[in-house]
C-alpha cells in the first residue's frame, strides 16, 4: 500500500502539470506561438482594418443616402442615415446640370488615351533605363526623378503659352500628345514602376534573345512586353484614375471651351449652386444635388477599379511599389 503523503505529492504534481499545461495553452490562444498569430493581434488587426475601412467608406455612404433623399426626409431631422423613401430625382437634375454625356465622352476618350500612350511610351522608357546602356543615363535619370517632384505650376504657364501659340488651346490635345512621349500627368513615375519591374526580370531571357538575332526593340515587343502585364494594371488604373479626376490640367488647357471632362463640370456645377444660393437664400435640394453629381463622377471609376481590383493587387506586389 503506497504512503499517503506520495499520493498527495503525486495529486500535486499531476494537478501542477495540468495547470501549466492549461496556462501554456491560453497564452498560445491569447499570444500565439508567433507574434502574428495570437487572438489579441488579430482582434488589434481586425479593430484597425475595420476602422481604415470606417473612414473611405463613411463618405460614399453619405452621399449615396444623401442623394436618394426627398424633400420630406431632408427637412425632417430624425432621418440621418435610413430614408423613409428612395428618391431618384436628385440623379436625374444632376445628369442634367452636369451635361453627363458630353461631360463622360470628353473625360472616357482623355482618360483612356493617355493611360494607353502612357503604357507604351513608359514602358519603353522603363525598358530603356533598365536594360540599355546608353551616354548619360545616370544624368537622365536624375533628370527623370526631378520631374517627378517639380511642381506643375512651374511649368503650367509655359505650357500654356506654347500650345496657345501652336492652336491647341482649349482643345485635348495639350493632355493627350505629351502621353506620346512618356509624359503627361505623372508620367515619371510610371516610368520608374516599369524600370523597378523589368530589373526584376532575369537577364537570361536577354542573352537568350540575343543569341536567337533578336535585337532591343524586337526583345522590347516580343519578351519583355508581354511579362509585364502586371506593371501594365498597375500604370493603367493609375493614369486612367488619376486623369479622370484631374482638373487643374483641364482647367488651365480648357478654360475658354463650352465642352469640358466632368471635372470641370462639377465645379461648374458647385460655383452655381452657391450663387444661387447666394441670391435666393439657402435650398435643401444644393447639398443631395451635389452628392449625385459627385457620385455620377466617381462611379465609373468604382466600377473600373471592381473589375480590376484583383489584377491590380497582384500587379502592386510585383511591380516592386511595396519595398
């Protein structure tokens, strides 16, 4: 028969164990054996991503509420974020002030084009600092980054001056032609986005092209082309967004023309408002007003980015934007 007090001892000792045991494993649900894999990183991440989320969403939830309100539920002050109603007149004034057909046309055909010109041209620009060698390149490089951080405005009156003269004012072309030859509106970066990407590439496809005839520019076209569709999303949505919602190029090239993008159309649109309200008093209908003009404007851009949105993650892993 064994000894009570090694009984108890041996009790002690189990129940010790257990408890250990028990305390490890809560630490490694509340911890994690990595730093990243605990329940309190993820609780923090999800707190964290949910409020980021918060802050882009908030915006266009108030305007795509604000918009759909009629005149019963913008003056009653109990209605903040459910309507008692959907309205649609507010969209239908909007297509109407912001002359959206026009408007679309002017803004899809500067967009799409300069995106496009902007591909090639900077894409060669890329391929060019990358892999050719040539007199000069560091001095072009250099010369390269500081238009990237010069300021418009140092520029804009010049520019103005030069295509006025050459009968290009109040036209698209002062925003279209310079995307032939990589520049336009942030054309230095994506030039730097394709340079980052083709460094990435192996050199053994070059010596390889080589060996097989190929010469830079058949090499550019048949090999490095086709492997940069990553860094092609990416240059594209940026160039194509960014130029949609552009308005001090438009504004400075366009300013005497009756036919403008939406970005001026919107601002056309606001300046009216608040001179009628200027002289009228205040209307409940200028703020749902401006909301579905805001919102006829970004929503091609939305769906645009819905339909890209998985391309252009993968492309930013792999153009080198995240180092």
């Amino acid at each position: 028969m064994e000894p009570i007090f090694e009984k108890n001892g041996g009790r002690r000792s189990g129940e010790g164990v257990f408890i250990k045991d028990r305390t490890m494993n809560t630490k490694y649900l509340l911890l994690g054996k990595e730093a990243d894999q605990g329940l309190l990183f993820r609780i923090f991440l999800y707190v964290i991503l949910i409020d980021t989320a918060f802050i882009y969403l908030k915006p266009i939830l108030y305007m795509v509420i604000t918009m759909m309100k009629d005149s019963s539920n913008m003056l009653d002050p109990s209605v903040v974020w459910v309507p008692r109603s959907i309205f649609f007149g507010h969209l239908e004034e909007a297509l109407r002030l912001l002359k959206f057909k026009t408007g679309f046309i002017y803004s899809i055909s500067i967009s799409l084009s300069v995106a496009v010109l902007q591909i090639i041209s900077c894409a060669a620009a890329g391929y060019a600092f990358a892999r050719l060698e040539f007199p000069f390149k560091r001095f072009w490089f250099i010369a390269l980054v500081f238009t990237f951080i010069l300021p418009p405005q140092l520029t804009i009156l010049p520019s103005i001056l030069m295509f006025k003269q050459i009968g290009w004012a109040n036209t698209v072309l002062p925003m279209i032609v310079p995307a032939i030859f990589g520049h336009g509106l942030k054309g230095a970066l994506f030039v730097i986005i394709f340079r980052q990407f083709f460094l990435t590439l192996p050199k053994e496809l070059e010596e390889a092209a080589r060996i097989d005839g190929a010469n830079a520019f058949r090499f550019f076209f048949k090999v490095m082309l086709p492997l940069s569709k990553s860094a092609i999303i990416v240059v594209f949505l940026f160039s194509f967004v960014w130029n949609w919602n552009d308005f001090y190029l438009p504004s400075m090239y366009m300013s005497g023309s009756k036919e403008v993008p939406l970005s001026i159309s919107l601002a056309k649109l606001a300046a009216s408002l608040s001179a009628d309200e200027a002289q009228g008093g205040i209307s409940i209908y200028a703020e749902p007003i401006k909301m579905a003009a805001s919102f006829l404007i970004i929503a091609p851009v939305l769906v645009v980015y819905a339909i890209a949105q998985r391309w252009f993650v993968e492309g930013i892993e792999r153009t080198g934007l995240v180092e």
